[in-house]
C-alpha cells in the first residue's frame, strides 16, 4: 500500500513555494508528483517586508500567513490532481512555513525562530492532517532550530563506507557532512540565492539570474568580496545557523557605501562568488578530504555558480541532486514530507550533531483534519 505524505517548503528566496507528494513505501522516497506556486506580488512584498519591525507587524503577520497557506492549498490541489489521488489517501502533510525571525539562543538564552504559518486553516482547506512548527521544538532543547534537512540528506543519500556532502543552496545555504563512519554535520554556509535574486531583481527586474548568466558578464570586486567575507558569521564553527536577519539587503547596502561606483553586473559577480567562497571553504575547513558533493535547491540550477563550486573544489566531484535521483527543487520539499511522516510516527531525530540540541527530539506540532 502506499504510504503518502506531501511536503511544502517556501523558504528565505521568497520564490514560492514547492510541494512534492512523497510515497513512503518504498525503501527510498518516491516522489508521485510536483508542483509549483509563486507568490502573489503583493504578499511577496508583505513577506519580505515582516522580516523587519513596523507598524502592525502582529496583524498583518496573522493575515500574511492566512495567505500564505491559501498558496499552500493551491499546491495540494495541484499535487493530488497532478497524481489523481484523494484528500483521503494522504497521511499528512508537512508545512513548513515562511521564516520571517531566526534568532535561536539570543536575548534570554533560548531565543526563538518564527515562521509564519495558518496550519489549522490549512487543515480546514484540504481535509489532510497537518504537520508544522518542525523547529521551535529545536530551538527549546537548546539548538539552532536549523538546518533539519540534514536528517533527511542522510537517509537519502548516505552510503554506507563513504563520506558524502550535501549542499542546499536557497535564500541561504546550507551544508551537510555525511561521514563514512555514520556521523554527520550539518549547518548553515551563508547566503545562498537570497542577496543575489534581490539584486537581480533591483537592477534588471527579474526575480533571479537565470542560470547565472548575467553575473557570469561581471567580474567579481576582490576589495568587496573580502570585507563581505569578513563577517563574523562565517569563522564561527557549527552548530550555527542564519537568515535573513543577518544577509539580508541593508547588510549588502552598508557595505557598498564604501565601495561606490560599482557596476551593478560586477556586484552580481561579487555575490555568487561570495556564496561560492563561503560554501567551498566550509567543505575544505570541515571535510577537506570529500570526494562528492550532492547540489540542490535553486543555486543548483544557477550554471556559474555551479562551475565556480567546480573551480574553487578541484578535486570533489560537485553535481546536482538530480545526478541523484532527485531533482534540485524537490530535495527540501520533500524533506519536510519526510519529517511529517517522522512526527506523525513520534520517531525523534538525534539533533545535537546539527543543531546542538541537547538529545533526541520529536519535532513538529500536529493539526487534525
């Protein structure tokens, strides 16, 4: 029988959202079905704009999120059509959310990550049980609340004997360590497509350089891309994670001030080469013997980026996930199909070699249908 779960991520790109429908069964995930959604405009704006205080920010928080999951019933609609299934045949789907705050362990300690969600509405839309709020348990026990794919990458593409990296490229990347002898590693890189879709999108328009193909005409600023690098985020050693609280567009402003006069295709450069830097160096600093690096998310589709990875890790093989089995912008969706099934079965996940939480946990809060 088949065993369904549907995943929907919507993450710190602000692209929109995917959804996979994930049949369990198998000894590997099988995903039955895909589907995409962008975001409207304005609730794109709205979301962007929550990242930050203002006036307001509780109601129109509640009423982005209320839209939000209406995009997300849209995409269900989409997968169980997309399959010809039933609301019935579906065990539970795991939403994520849209992250607007990731502060773990700041202010008194224990801090907070909050992702803006309506899961009982979502539950009223579709019939399905939902399962959502995955990092907050997290972030209570002592960790940073992310990255959670890692569990995930491990039980997709772990071989036993061999040491393999993942790395996910989204609004943010992250990167995780696979080791030969069952340990893992996982945390966030840095920025990933986040600074440079909003760029792209302030100076030609469009919400991402397709393929990289515009950032490829420029030529990388060595005195930017150094005092970007200096951050203080990128020499602390993991468990660590980030967002857009950090890289976000006033971060990038600040530090273009100093360097005025700059070609906007040479700023484009200087950004994927900062993600390409970041992601390159955390492998060399904690792996510096890996052979295979797995690439998905959205940066897998970005060409330049991909053959600055290739530059920069002479000796790894780098290659999308679709090399793998899956495509680049299925792996996290599907992730959180994953981990819905986990929580739904209140099988905990041992966190402390990704987010330093303190033991095993079951994550995700559970609304009926």
């Amino acid at each position: 029988m088949p065993d369904f779960y549907i995943g929907l991520m919507s993450g710190t790109s602000l692209d929109g959202v995917d959804g996979v429908l994930a049949d369990f069964s198998p000894t590997t995930p099988l995903v039955i079905a895909h589907a995409s959604a962008p975001f409207p405009a304005e609730l794109k704006a709205e979301l962007l704009a929550l990242n930050a205080s203002g006036p307001g920010e509780l109601h129109r928080a509640a009423l982005a999120g209320n839209a939000l999951v209406r995009v997300y019933a849209q995409v269900v609609e989409q997968l169980l059509e997309g399959a010809g299934a039933t609301a019935s045949s579906v065990q539970a789907i795991g939403a994520h959310g849209q992250t607007v705050r990731h502060r773990p362990q700041e202010f008194d300690g224990t801090g907070y990550t909050l992702q803006l969600n309506q899961p009982a509405l979502l539950a009223e839309l579709t019939g399905i049980d939902v399962i959502a709020d995955f990092r907050s348990r997290d972030v209570a026990a002592g960790g940073q609340g992310a990255p959670l794919a890692p569990f995930f990458h491990q039980a997709l593409f772990g071989r036993r004997g061999e040491t393999v990296g993942v790395l996910n490229i989204g609004g943010i990347s992250n990167l995780t360590l696979l080791r030969a002898d069952g340990t893992m590693l996982g945390f966030d890189c840095g920025p990933g497509n986040g600074l440079m879709d909003a760029w792209c999108m302030q100076h030609t328009a469009q919400p991402f350089d397709d393929g990289g193909a515009w950032g490829a005409g420029g030529t990388a600023v060595p005195a930017l891309l150094q005092a970007l690098l200096a951050e203080s985020y990128f020499a602390k050693l993991p468990p660590k994670s980030t967002g857009r609280d950090l890289f976000n567009e006033p971060w990038l402003a600040g530090h273009l001030k100093a360097h005025g006069g700059l070609a906007a295709v040479d700023v484009q450069a200087t950004l994927a080469e900062l993600t390409a830097r970041a992601c390159s160096a955390d492998v060399l600093r904690h792996e510096p013997g890996l052979q295979r690096l797995i690439v998905c998310g959205g940066g897998a589709l970005n060409t330049y980026l991909m053959r600055r990875l290739r530059a920069l890790l002479p000796d790894v093989q780098v290659a999308s996930s679709a090399d793998s089995g899956l495509p680049p912008l299925q792996v996290e969706a599907t992730a959180f199909a994953w981990l819905a099934r986990k929580t739904a079965r209140r099988e905990k996940l041992e966190l402390t070699s990704t987010t330093g939480a303190h033991g095993a946990r079951v994550l995700g809060a559970v609304y009926p249908a």
